[in-house]
C-alpha cells in the first residue's frame, strides 16, 4: 500500500481543525473547573418527622469537613452545584371559591395566621404561585358563569361581581403578603352553558364550534376584569381536566381540539391583546397521556408557538417517567404540576402521616424530572372538606372549623413547606444523587447562591447520611418518616 501523502495545506487544514476542535475542550474543561465554592458556608438542618414534634423545625447545624472519598456503605447525597437544569417559576396552591369562602368566615386572628402561614417568606412556607378558577368550579358553593344570558358573544353582561364577596379578597390578602410577588395563574373548568352541545356546565359536554372565538374573548375579558381589581394574570390553561365528564363543571376536548382552538382562537386572542406575555398551559389533567396530548400541540408548530408549557396532575397513577420524558422530548416547553390533593375527606383522618408523604414523594419526583413548579389544590377547606356544590369533598393542607374557629394545619402543610420556603423561584434545579435505596432526594441553587437540598425518608428506619459537595462533606440524621431540607449558606 503507497503511503498517504499530506501536503502542507492540508496540514495546516488539519492543524487548523483539530484546533477548533480542541478549543471547546479547553474552554469546557476551564468551566468545569469553576466550582461552587464553599469557603465561609455552613448548613442548616430543617426536618419534619413522625413520632416527633418536629415541624418544619430548625434541629442543628454542621460544618463542612473534607471527604475526597465516600464509601458504598455509608449513606450519602451527592450534589453537584455546577450541573445546573430548569429553573423554577414558583410553588404554592389554588386560592379557590372554597377556599376564600372558608377564609372569611374564621376569626380576624385565624385570617392573619392563614396568610402569613402560606405566604410570608420568613414566618411561613413562601408560597410564590397560586391558582384559581375562570367562575365556578366544584369548590365553589354554586355552579355560575360570568356570562349568563344565551347568545351574548360581545359578552356584553360579562361581570364578575361574584368573585368581588370572598375570592377576590382573598386574593388581594395573598398578594398583599408576597409584596406582589406571586404569580396567579387561571383555570376554566367549562364554558358557559349555553356555549356547550349539552347546554350544561355539568358532566362534560362540548364547546359547540360557533362559540370558539367568543370562549376565547371570554379569557381576555377575565384578564381584563382581574386587572381592573389589580391582580394580574400570568398564565391560563386552556381546560382543567379535559378528558373528564365529571358531575361538576367540566368539558371535553380531544388533543387534536385543543390543538387547534390554542392555534386559531386563544393563542392568537391573547398574543393580539394587551397580555401577549400571559403564559398559556396545556393538558392540565393527569400524568398518564401527557406525554400524548403535549406530542399532538408540540408537533404543529402554529400551535405550539402560543404554549409556554405543559399542565398535570396527579389522580390516576404516579407515571413520573412521562413527566422525564416530556422534558426530555420537549425541552424548549415547561412542565407545571397544577393540582393535587388527598381524599376522601373525614374528619379523623387530619393527622394521618400518609397525606405529607403523598405530596412529599410527589414533589420530590417531578421536581427531579424536570417540573418547573408544583401546584398544590385548596390551601384552606372547612371542617367538612368543602364548600362544595357537588359533594366532591376533599383534604387540604389547612382545614378551618367554621363553628369554633379552630385551624388544623396537617403534615402536608409542612412538606409542601420544605419546598417552597427553601426553593425560591430562579432556583435551578442541581444534580442530587443517593447512594442509598431509602433516601430519596432533589437540590435546587437559588439567586442567592444558597443551596436547598431536600432528603425524603419513607421507610421505616433511621439513618445517619452525608451531604457531599466537591469533595467536602457534612452530617446529619435523617429520622424515619422524614422529610428534611438541608440549607447550604
């Protein structure tokens, strides 16, 4: 074989590549070595646990010690600070009918411990996102529109008046206490009745084809409305639930229907009006077919340029692979968990532990697959898990007896505070890993370069475990049926 003969500019050619190859290399070895320093840091240890009265408590702080090399049987939780994934826009709960309804009827004194409970930063658990409903939906103690009369498409009789007694309030109360930092996002759970083929806001039903455009007006008219009280609307999803014929409120879409009302009708209403920055969310039903319904939108481009993400919930399995996937699949979309609860409501059953790890597992595992967010149902329901015009009665973090002004904050109230007081949003999510099956675990950097790591147990042991960062470590006890935060600052 003839040996092969370079001549000199096809050397220079290959010198000159094999640089500019090599160029990213060094540039991305010198950005490895930028790591997250902990000179003058410490931790501090929050833990909520079972057989204790530790509630969201301050049990300790540590000091970083050095520890190049772990061992394979000493419980650990690696975090690495400088793999950085999404960012998180806010974590809280739905400020409902229900829940405003319940609000007011409790003691001036329970009202203020309510609010400061969920929403201040530094006395409560910082809830910096919240839901709520375009009318009624089944926690509302009637079944109403903001546009009764038959055939009124300019929406001339549009009023929300009814929001005006308790939900717009309440509102105002919650933001009041966010300093106006919270986003509030709105959800329909049907169109007026006789925008439907039932002519029923009950049990399912159609959008009738003539009335796409005025149920998309009836969107920017809520905006518009909301607006006018001072509370601003960042997002909407386009349907809660849209695949379930429920007793309550509620309508049917296909995914290729609420494809194509996003693509001709909301998006361009919104996109065209004084909010085009108003986020629109999809699916907003269970973790099942999200992956299914987010494929259909994602794949028309003319319809996935109006949609800022993905909506899911949590009533019909875990599925927490499809919420990986999705943000593997789509990784320009955002994915917002946006709404759960516990069920059925009894009044004894407020202090099973079951109902915190339900929520703590679940943050937890869509946090760490890519969820932006996480959305929790009521924050408040009375002492018979309403009000609520179909009987569909249910658990809240926080339950108020109306009859003797007493207030119950169950431990779901607290694992959903291990998130939202330490996670702040612009966190971005950090690698978190466990060497050690019973210690589940999600990190997240904040803006202030602080550093939340939450450890989850749900077995039926202790253990002593590390949190190991670049090569230093520090200690702590994770108690059996715990959650703690580790705050790295």
């Amino acid at each position: 074989m003839k040996p092969i003969k370079i001549t000199g500019l096809l050397l220079a050619g290959a010198l000159m590549v094999a640089c500019q190859t090599e160029k990213p290399k060094q540039e991305q070895a010198e950005k490895r070595i930028e790591k997250y320093s902990l000179t003058g840091k410490s931790a501090t240890f929050y833990r909520t646990a079972k057989e204790s009265g530790e509630r969201l408590s301050e049990v300790g702080e540590g000091a970083f010690r050095e520890l190049r090399q772990p061992t394979e049987m000493s419980p650990t939780i690696f975090v690495d600070p400088d793999r950085k994934f999404q960012e998180i826009v806010g974590i809280g709960g739905a400020l409902t009918d229900a829940a405003a309804e319940t609000f007011y009827k409790l003691p001036k004194e329970k009202q203020q411990e309510i609010i400061t409970a969920y929403f201040d930063k530094d006395k409560g658990i910082g809830y910096s996102m919240a839901r709520t409903s375009i009318h009624s939906s089944d926690f509302s103690s009637k079944s109403v529109a903001y546009a009764e009369v038959l055939g009124d498409t300019k929406l001339d009789n549009f009023s929300i008046e009814q929001d005006r007694k308790f939900r717009i309030p309440f509102i105002k109360e919650a933001l009041k206490a966010t300093e106006g930092d919270m986003k509030l996002f709105a959800s329909p759970w049907s169109p007026p009745a006789w925008m439907k083929t039932t002519g029923n806001m009950l049990q399912g039903g159609k959008l009738k084809s003539e009335y796409r455009q005025a149920w998309a007006d009836y969107y920017l008219k809520f905006i518009e409305e909301y607006k006018k009280e001072g509370i601003n609307i960042w997002g909407l999803t386009v349907q809660n639930e849209p695949m379930s014929p429920q007793t309550w409120e509620s309508c049917l879409y296909t995914a290729e229907e609420e494809r194509d009302f996003v693509k001709n009708f909301l998006g361009p209403t919104i996109k065209q009006s004084k909010y085009p920055d108003t986020k629109l969310i999809i699916w907003d039903h269970n973790r099942g077919l999200m992956y299914q319904r987010a494929k259909v939108v994602y794949d028309d481009p003319e319809a996935a340029k109006y949609v800022w993400g993905t909506g899911y919930h949590w009533y019909a399995g875990d599925h927490f692979d499809n919420v990986r996937l999705h943000h593997e699949a789509f990784p320009d979309k955002n994915l917002l968990f946006t709404e759960g609860c516990v069920y059925p409501f009894n009044i004894d059953s407020l202090h099973l532990w079951k109902w915190g790890e339900r929520y703590g597992k679940s943050i937890l595992k869509d946090l760490d697959n890519g969820a932006s967010g996480w959305v929790d149902w009521n924050v408040l329901l009375d002492e018979t898990g309403g009000p609520n015009h179909v009987g569909n009665f249910c658990l809240a973090p926080v339950v108020g007896d109306t009859r003797t002004g007493e207030v119950t904050y169950l431990n779901s109230y607290y694992y959903m505070g291990h998130f939202s007081k330490f996670i702040r949003p612009g966190a971005r999510r950090i690698v978190s890993s466990s060497n050690h099956d019973d210690l589940l675990t999600t990190a997240f950097i904040n803006p202030d370069n602080s550093i939340a790591v939450v450890v989850l147990n749900l077995s039926d042991k202790e253990y002593d475990f590390d949190t190991w960062v670049n090569g230093q470590a520090v200690g702590a006890k994770s108690l059996e049926h715990s959650i703690m935060t580790v705050m790295i600052q």
